[in-house]
C-alpha cells in the first residue's frame, strides 16, 4: 500500500492542544531550555520540568545513578532551583520558544507545600499545567507517600485544584496495591488528567564492596524493564477513569507509543531514554510520523483505547 502524505498527530490533553503525543518526562530534561541547543523544543509535544518545590533543594548525596541490565536506578533526591528561580531564571526563556507546551512539576511534603508552590508557579505566564509528583513521603503523617493512601491522595489533590489556575495533571506511583483505585480517586478529587507510571521502588549492590550502588541505598527503577508493567497499569488506569491518560515507563520507538495508546493513553512521556540519547524525544516524533505514513495511520489519536481483545 501507498504510504499517507501527512499523518495528523496531534492529540488534546486535559484541553490542551499537543502536536503530537510526544513529551519530555520530568526529571529527565532539565528545565528544557538546557536541551535547545541540541533538540527543536517545538518539535516536541511538549515538555515537563524538572519537579519544583516553594524553595530550592540540594537532593541526595552521591551516587545517585546506576545503569542497569534494561534501565536506569535513580535518587536524585528532587533536586531543584526552586519555584521562585524557576520563575525568574528559566521560564522567560521557554515562554520566548514559539509553540513550546511546558508542563511543571510540582511536589511538596505536606498539603501545605503544595499549595504554596502552586501559588507561586500561579504567578508566571507561560505554563499549561501542574503535574502533581504525590510519589514524595507526607512528612506530616509519618513519612506515607501521598501517592500510596488513597485518603493522602484524596486530600493532595483537591488542595491542588482548589488552588491552581491552570489543569491539575496528577503523577502516579506504580507501588500501590490498586492503580485503578488510585487513578479513580484522582479523577474523583479534581484531576483533569493522569499521567503513570513513576518509577519503582529498585535497589542494587555491589558484590565485591558489598555495599549499595546507591548512597540512598534504594531508588527509583526506570527504562525498558518496566515497560511491560507500566503498559498494564495504564491499561488499568485507563478503564477505571474517564480524564486523560499520559503513558510512561521505557518507551523508546514508535511501537511503544502506539502500545500505550492502544492502552489508553492519549500522550507519551519519554524519560530514561534521553539519558542514553539526549535527542531521543525529537528523534522518535520523526520515526513515529514515519511510523503512521507507512501503517497508513491517518489521524493518530483514533488509536487511544483501541487495544482488540476478542
């Protein structure tokens, strides 16, 4: 068959108008302005910051990285410049960048962080709306992440959407029992969107040192290796809500995306994979068009929910 000329890509997340469904993962890209040099922001879905709370943040000592057989083991520790330097420092820059989408990422370790980030980030222009990290231990209540206890959770996220000016796109954490429950009482809260899945709670050791490859002993797993569980909790998450779902977890050719389509996924995010390419969120939008010419795929965002399963 003849390839289609000019396949449409674009999809809508949440009421905002994307491209494609391409989109840079939090912690993975900098501030995206970092990236310019190398990448065409605007050929991007768009893009979301690293996460930022009311005040900067050193994160954890080192090391924080380690590369594993089909991944990556992360404990960065949420280091960040802070809301109020991101506002002064980085966001004028993106918000010069014609028909550049940023996303920010916001986390906190009570209600109370939450709140007073947001409010802050409410004060710049340019931004299309929160991803709320609730992967972070409630210091308030003993250390439970917000994204574990479905009450935590509730709570978190309509403090967010009380306060915030712009969609609430609420971060899932993969270690919960239930993701459908937890994707549902997002939506239930206020969430106009979901986006899944965060990284696994992963760890590894040196067998000669007998010591841990990572000074915070664990860590977050991502990377191909997750993929297969990440496409099943979107898949869960998908059918128990009725908002937007952003797919994540070890997604690096076209094949991916349109899996996590198929899924329920109406966007991608694409993180570990820029660790070992740094232009690999433009590169797939180029092989993904490709993708769509020849499977003859007019109008890409039919494909969400679309997975066949007589």
């Amino acid at each position: 068959m003849t390839p289609i000329a000019q396949p449409d890509l674009s999809v809508s997340v949440a009421g905002i108008e994307l491209k494609n469904p391409i989109i840079a993962a939090s912690g993975t890209f900098g501030y995206g302005i970092e990236y310019e040099d190398i990448v065409h922001l605007d050929r991007l879905g768009g893009l979301v910051v690293k996460g930022l709370s009311k005040e900067p943040m050193t994160g954890n000592p080192p090391p924080r990285l380690f590369e594993t057989a089909a991944g990556m083991l992360n404990a960065i520790g949420l280091q960040n410049i802070g809301a109020p330097a991101f506002l002064e420092e980085k966001l004028p820059a993106l918000r010069e960048k014609k028909n550049v989408v940023v996303f920010a990422n916001v986390f906190g370790y009570t209600r109370a962080d939450y709140e007073q980030t947001i409010e802050i980030l409410n004060q710049g222009e340019g931004i299309a709306a929160y991803e709320i990290n609730v992967s972070c231990p409630n210091t308030a209540h003993g250390g439970i992440q917000f994204g574990s206890d479905p009450m935590l959770l509730d709570e978190v996220v309509r403090t967010a959407r009380r306060v915030s000016e712009r969609p609430v796109i609420v971060k899932l954490s993969p270690n919960v029992t239930s993701i459908a429950q937890m994707a549902y009482v997002a939506q239930e809260a206020g969430a106009d969107a979901i986006s899944l899945v965060n990284t696994f709670l992963a760890m590894a050791i040196d067998a000669e040192t007998r010591r841990p490859r990572i000074a915070n002993v664990t860590a977050g797993l991502s990377g191909p290796a997750i993929k297969p569980i990440a496409l099943r909790m979107v898949y869960d998450a998908a059918h128990a809500v009725n908002i937007p779902v952003i797919g994540m977890g070890g997604i690096t050719t076209p094949v991916d995306v349109v899996e996590f389509m198929l899924a329920g996924a109406s966007a991608v995010q694409v993180g570990t994979a820029s660790f070992f390419d740094p232009v690999a969120t433009e590169t797939l939008v180029e092989n993904l068009t490709e993708y769509c010419r020849e499977h003859r795929i007019e109008r890409l965002s039919d494909l969400t929910g679309g997975l066949l399963t007589d």
